[in-house]
C-alpha cells in the first residue's frame, strides 16, 4: 500500500471517504466494488480509535432484545456470519457463560431462557457457513453445579445456573479493519493515514466539491476533489461536519459514551468461556480470554467534550475493578493487577435514550443536503459488526447522488484480503507442514493475523536471520516490523506496535523491546536519533497507566 497523498496530482473521485476505522473501512471498500474511484484519509492511523477498543466481539447484541430492536439484533446475527465466511482466519465461534442469580428479574433464567430462544431463531442461518469447523450450536442451560466447575469463581451467592451461548470473538480488530482497507486497495481505491481534513472546498454554488486535507508527516496541504464526500468520523462525526457549518441551515449534534476495558493475567477464568456477570446496577460486564490474558469490560457512561482530550483515567479504573469485586470472583482483583487498559468514546445519534447503557448501536446515514451542504452524507452511530452492511447501505444514497444506476453489492460473497481460505484447520496444517523452519507459535500466529499473506513474512525473515528473532510468547517476530512498515503503511511506532503487531497490545513490552523495534523501523522510515527518541516517548506515553487521579494517559485508542 501506498499512501496516495504523497504523489496526488489533481485527481478527482468519485468518493472521498473521512475517516479510517471499520466504518470508513467498508464504505471504502464497497465503493470501490461498485467501479467509483475512491480516496480514503484518516487523521492517525487506520484504526486508531474506537475500531480498537472493542470487546474483541462479533456479536448479535443479544441486551438488544430486551429493548424490542428486532431487526437490528437480526442484522448483527447475518452480519456475523458474513464476517465469519469473508474473514475466517480474524472470526471464530466462542461460548459465552451468563451467570443466573436470584435477582433482579432480567438475570431469572427464565427470563434469559425466552430471549436465548429468540436469539436461536433469529440466527436461524447461523450455520451457512464456508468453513464447517465456525458452525454455532444452539444455546443451552447448565446447573449452577455445572457452572461452579467450569468455571469456579463466578460468584456463588445467589446463582441458580448459567445459559451457554455462542457469539464470535474477533482476534485482532485492528488487522480485520486493515483487511477491509487493503480489500478497498485491491479494488483501485487510494488511501492515506496521518491526514488531517482541514475544512471543505466549495464551489461558486456553494456545493461541496472535495475537502482540504494536511499531510501531517509532511505539512503539505492539498486540496483533494471530489463530488461526494462521506464523513466516517465516528466521534468526530460532528466535529468534522461543524467544519462545513457555516454554510449549512442546521447540524446534528452526537453524544458520546465512555467504555473503557482493562487487562490482566490474573486467573479469573478457564479460558474456555466468556464469562458474563451483572453489576449491582443491572448492567453487564463480560470477562473475555484473549491470548492467555483476560479482557474485562466494559463500562458505559456519558462524555461531555471534546473526544480529543478524552483520557483514559485512573477513577475509571477503579470504577470497573470494584463493579467486577462486588459481582465476580473473590473481590480481591486490585488496581496492581492491570497489565494494560485501553478505551475511548462511542458515537450516539442524538435522539437516544437518556441512559447510554440502555442507547441503540444503531446507525443512521444522513444526506447532509437537507442542511444545505449537497455534496456531503454523515454517518452516525453503528457498531463494528453492522460496518459492512451499513456501507452497503450508504451506497444506496452516494450512488443516488451521482445518478448511477444503483449496484449490486458482492461485499459478502468475497474473501476480504489475504483472507481468502475456505478450511482454517487444513490451511493451519498446511502452514505447519510446509514451514518446519519455524516454531509452531509463530506459524500458528502469521497464519490467523496475517492469513494467505504469512507466507510474505516469513520470506523476509528467511532472507535476514536477524528479522527471525522472536518477539514474545506469541511466536511474534521482527519480520512483521519490516513487513508493517513496507507492506502495510505503519508510519509510527505505536502504528507498528499497537496496530499492525501485537508487541505491545498486552501492555508495555519493555524499553528493551520498543528500541529494538525503533531500531528495525528507523531506516525503512528515515528516523535519526532524535526521531527515535520521540517514537519511544510518544509510546511510552500511550501505554502508561494512570496513576493518580491527575495523570489520565493517552490510551491506545480514543473512542468506542
């Protein structure tokens, strides 16, 4: 990949797309299936924010039921079957344990066992899947004996069993959006991370005609055209419209709501489930294995601010440590035992319910011409899971808009890029099998993060041994920094370490780790010292947890 802003010469798109997370993603990507011409930028880094600070979760939106949203859990459910056939090396079934207590009502098994029903029915395709082995069984109830000894330290006061259902775990969100943005490449589409939209161009007309766009990494401004932009800030969703507000009639405002997750390596759980638990105020909290370490999250509050002094804080923290020791296990998990913590903002649509915890994931894609700006679509609210079919349906309306005859969406019927396996289990033995010069771990890892691309990492290391060091219990090795910064656009290295690679997702992986790292990316990005220096603080700073009230950090992400 290549970042297009470097060489743009006055051409014009036919989209431009604002914003690079798993929105801005698969609008880029379905529109460049549909023939358009389309540019991409996105501020940071593909992916930078919220697309990062998921629960590592493809689901259903199981809660969702109990607020009659019908159809939006049924659009999640053949959504998450379409992920799991277009990405089957990110996506694979996972069980999820719901403890059962006495009370409050909504956690009576009896109750759970109406909407586990319906949650059944409304994935009654669930098993038309490419690959067998991601086939999901129906739900089932387990005793609270059964409950105690799969996994023995969800609380025993009051729990009466547990129902066991099956959702999808998402291995690495950041390189499943990266998979989406290479797809919109392999289709024509030009892309940039590390781009600021500055303001808009406007013609004599007043209609908007493309957007003023900095190279951050470079301070050149352009102005790149287009005749229909299609504004994917998430958070920032409004923010990037008041840009254009003087020139509009009236301009929705989004709320925002905070989550943030924490991780440790204490053991919570077996590792086999992910374990749901109720606060004390009837909302729930999930417990969620991910490479031998447990995510917990997440919270839900509201924000009132600016989403780019969002900080991660240490109150937070403590917040869902004690939500998690008034619900689940000993009560004795404590503010030492977080590894690394990361979280940021979700975007609301305005007219929600007042409680965010109880607030749709719903989207809404809005033709900014009702406010007097033509040449401009918003899009407000969603989820991860939906991202794909919510850019089919905003092609609806670009196309439209360019009086095209509207095109058949084939986004769900194509592997996404380097993803194009049809039996993860035959193709992980394949790997093994033809590779022998390398540890399992290592195979292992390449061959789900990096699916059919692996082999192109493995090649690099082959060529320099020293590119064959491994990096961590993961099997990681430095061939990917190489490959991150050549292949994949990485331009920092929180790009590197966060986004591309999981160096240092768990937490900091030590000064030694990020210098050896800065040291193998340094003359691919034409770093000197001081550059170097900078990179390592700018990481440090990210992965620092607060500690004290005063020092919230810059979290690896800014939003949800």
């Amino acid at each position: 990949m290549e970042r297009f802003i470097e060489t743009y010469k006055d051409e014009h798109f036919d989209v431009i797309v604002i914003g690079g997370g798993i929105t801005g993603a698969s609008v880029a990507y379905e529109a460049a299936t549909r023939g358009l011409t389309v540019a991409l930028m996105e501020k940071r880094d593909f992916s930078w924010a919220t697309s990062a600070v998921t629960s590592k979760l493809i689901h259903g939106g199981l809660r969702y039921l109990a607020n009659g949203e019908f159809s939006l859990v049924r659009e999640s459910l053949r959504e998450r079957l379409v992920l799991e056939n277009i990405a089957p090396n990110f996506v694979y079934p996972i069980p999820t344990m719901i403890a059962h207590n006495t009370t409050p009502l909504k956690n009576n098994k009896w109750v759970v066992k109406a909407g586990m029903l319906l949650y059944d029915m409304l994935s009654y395709d669930k098993n038309r899947t490419w690959d067998p082995s991601k086939r999901i069984p129906v739900h089932r109830t387990i005793s609270r004996q059964a409950v105690l000894q799969s996994e023995p330290n969800v609380r025993e006061t009051g729990l009466t069993g547990a129902s066991v259902y099956y959702d999808c775990h998402s291995i690495f969100p950041e390189r499943l959006t990266l998979a989406f943005i290479k797809s919109a490449v392999a289709y024509g589409a030009r892309v940039a991370n590390h781009v600021l939209v500055e303001g808009f161009v406007f013609d004599e007309g007043k209609n908007i005609t493309g957007v003023k766009a900095r190279d951050i990494l470079t301070g050149n401004l352009h102005d790149i055209k287009g005749s229909i932009i299609v504004n994917c800030g998430g958070p920032w969703a409004d923010i990037v419209l008041g840009m254009a507000r003087a020139k509009a009639d009236g301009c929705a405002t989004l709320r925002r709501s905070e989550g943030i997750h924490i991780i440790t390596g204490k053991k919570l759980i077996s590792g086999k489930y992910v374990v749901g638990a109720m606060t004390r105020s009837g909302r729930h909290f999930f417990l969620i294995p991910w490479r031998r370490h447990t995510i917990i999250g997440t919270t839900d509050k509201p924000f009132v601010g600016n989403p780019d002094e969002y900080r991660v804080t240490r109150q937070s923290i403590l917040e869902l440590i004690d939500e998690v020791n008034a619900s689940f296990g000993d009560g004795k998990l404590s503010y030492a035992d977080v590894l690394h913590t990361f979280g940021g903002l979700r975007p609301l649509v305005e007219n929600q319910t007042e409680e965010t915890y109880k607030c749709s994931r719903k989207y809404e894609i809005y033709d900014n011409a009702c406010d007097g700006l033509k040449g401009l679509i918003t899009v407000e609210g969603g989820k991860y899971t939906t991202s794909r079919k919510l850019a089919e349906n905003c092609l609806k309306i670009v196309e439209q808009k360019l009086e095209r005859k509207p095109g058949r969406s084939v986004t769900a019927g194509r592997h996404l890029a380097g993803c194009d396996i049809r039996d993860m289990n035959t193709f992980l033995d394949t790997v093994r099998r033809d590779n022998k010069d390398f540890d399992e771990p290592t195979l292992e890892y390449l061959g789900r993060n990096y699916g059919t691309e692996y082999a192109a990492v493995l090649n690099l290391a082959r060529e320099d041994s020293s590119l064959a060091e491994v990096l961590n219990e993961d099997g990681e090795i430095m061939a990917q920094v190489v490959y991150a910064v050549t292949r994949e656009m990485a331009r920092t290295l929180p790009d590197i370490v966060l986004r591309r690679t999981g160096i240092a997702t768990l937490g900091h992986p030590g000064e030694q780790m990020l210098r050896k790292v800065a040291a193998v990316a340094a003359p691919l990005l034409d770093w000197d010292s001081d550059r170097i220096e900078k990179e390592i603080e700018l990481t440090n700073t990210l992965l620092r947890i607060p500690d004290d009230e005063s020092s919230g950090h810059m979290p690896r992400a800014q939003h949800l």
